[in-house]
C-alpha cells in the first residue's frame, strides 16, 4: 500500500477514476492509482476519496 494511502487511511477498498472521462474501476490493492492509466482517454487515475479528488471537488464547485 502507498504510504500517502495509509496515512490518509483510505485502506485497500475503493476506486480509482480518470478526472476527464468519468471512467472508474475497483482500486487494486498495492497498486496506486495515479500509476495507472484510463483505458478511454490516458490521463492519469485519481485515488475516489484521495486529496486529489477532494480538490478536484472543489475546484469543480467553484466553476459553478
């Protein structure tokens, strides 16, 4: 497990996402979303839940 993971406590269950696309897929334990990759459009996955989408949120209600 990442060390960032584990600290924030987001454990082996979850999903990663692609933030452009919308794509999602179970989170693989051991195996950090931002190394993978989305199938449909090849940006980088996002960790649901990680500091990461929690910014993504926020910016994504500011455009509003």
């Amino acid at each position: 497990m990442d060390e960032k993971d584990e600290k924030m406590g987001l454990g082996p269950h979850g999903f990663c996402f692609c933030p452009k696309c919308g794509y999602k897929k179970p989170h693989e334990a051991g195996i950090p979303c931002r190394e993978e990759r989305c199938p449909n459009c090849g940006v980088r996955l996002i960790r649901e839940g990680s500091l990461h989408h929690e910014m993504l949120k926020r910016v994504d209600t500011a455009d509003d």
